[in-house]
C-alpha cells in the first residue's frame, strides 16, 4: 500500500528526482523547512523504500553506449522455469538496461543500450540469441528520443 505524502514530502521527492546531490540546506530552503525537519524527513522517505537510492545519469553516447534499442522477445513457453532461465542469463549482459515481462503479443520487451548498429548487431549474434529460451527476437530501432526522463509524476 502506497504511503501518504503530504505537500511538503512531494516537494522534497521532486527537488531529489530533479537533483539527487542537493545538500540539505539547499533542499530544505527549497521546500521550507528547517536543516534539521528536512533531513529527518529524508531519512524516513529513505527508510520507507520511497527513496531507493541515488545514481548518477550517464549521458551514453560520451562513453560509448549512444544507442538505444528495443527488442521484443518471444520465449519458446511460458512455463516458470523457461521464464527464471531467460531472467537469469540477461542479468549478466550489462548491454540490457530494462527488462519487462509482458502480456500481450510478445514475452518480454529489452532495452539495449550499444555503441552503435554494428556493435548491436554483434551482440543480438553472439549473446542475446544464444539464449536457450529464446524463440524470436525482433528489434526496434528508435529514430528520436522525444522525451526521456527518470522523474515519477508526484
């Protein structure tokens, strides 16, 4: 069950989600708290799970990791042990950033972070198709990115 948020504790998650490395001065001055409110507040949203940790967003294409890919997966059944198989042999490709398993046309839909075509190309061969419970793998490839975010709507 969600936690209730009052207007003070959206304020905060969203000043964090639009700048994780605000000091709490700062933050507190932001959504008008004192220092020591602020941070006691924080601790919570953090002890409650809300605030599962901070990170760094990386822009891809300065270190090598520009493109991104969706691929849709279909699995050869549906059956809980083809399904932990396939979860299980992603979680070591680190080229796979998301992973949703999915009701409808397709079992799963990747996101696939690469250097380029070429270098996707090489990976869809020699890993991701590899896969033993892999049937079919379809890829889209994006033209633009309209929009990209990691902020929730709070």
């Amino acid at each position: 069950m969600p936690m209730k948020l009052d207007n003070i504790d959206r304020r905060i998650l969203r000043a964090l989600q639009r700048d994780g490395r605000l000091q709490n001065v700062e933050l507190a001055k932001e959504v008008g708290l004192s220092p020591s409110p602020c941070l006691r507040r924080v601790r919570l949203l953090e002890e409650a799970g809300i605030i599962k940790r901070y990170v760094a967003v990386l822009d891809g294409a300065k270190i090598g990791a520009g493109l991104s890919l969706f691929a849709r997966i279909w699995l050869k059944a549906q059956d809980a042990e083809t399904i932990q198989r396939f979860t299980d042999a992603i979680q070591e490709m680190p080229e796979i950033v998301e992973c949703h398993l999915m009701a409808g046309e397709c079992d799963a839909l990747l996101r696939i972070v690469t250097e380029d075509l070429h270098s996707y190309r090489r990976f869809h061969a020699e890993r991701l198709t590899r896969i033993d419970s892999i049937q079919s793998v379809k890829t889209e490839v994006p033209m633009e990115t309209a929009k990209l975010t990691h902020m929730l709507p709070i």
